[in-house]
C-alpha cells in the first residue's frame, strides 16, 4: 500500500506518489540525470536494484 495517494498519470507507481510533491520530483529528476552522466548504465541499474531489494519493494 503507497503512503502517498498516487495521482492519475501516466507512469510508473513511483512517478504518481512523486507528483505530489513538484520539488521534490524535480530534485529527483536531477539527481538521476547527474547519475547517469557519471555512472555507466548496468552499474546504476546494479545500484537501482538493490535498493529495491533493501527496501523490500518490487522493481
């Protein structure tokens, strides 16, 4: 069950709870596109997945 209310868009469980804080998706948005300048795509795929795997989520 989602903490937040998810809203209706389109995409992923993820993006509707973010959309409802616009800042916070925002600083996400940004952090992620710093990550895969710098980061090849299977190492932040590695890091994506185990995050999900620690916080017990489904990815």
């Amino acid at each position: 069950m989602a903490r937040l209310p998810l809203l209706p868009i389109d995409g992923s469980p993820f993006q509707q709870a973010f959309e409802n804080t616009p800042k916070l998706r925002a600083a996400f948005l940004q952090m992620d596109e710093a990550l895969k300048e710098i980061l090849e795509p299977e190492l932040l795929e590695r890091i994506r997945l185990r995050s999900a795997a620690n916080n017990h989520c489904e990815y």
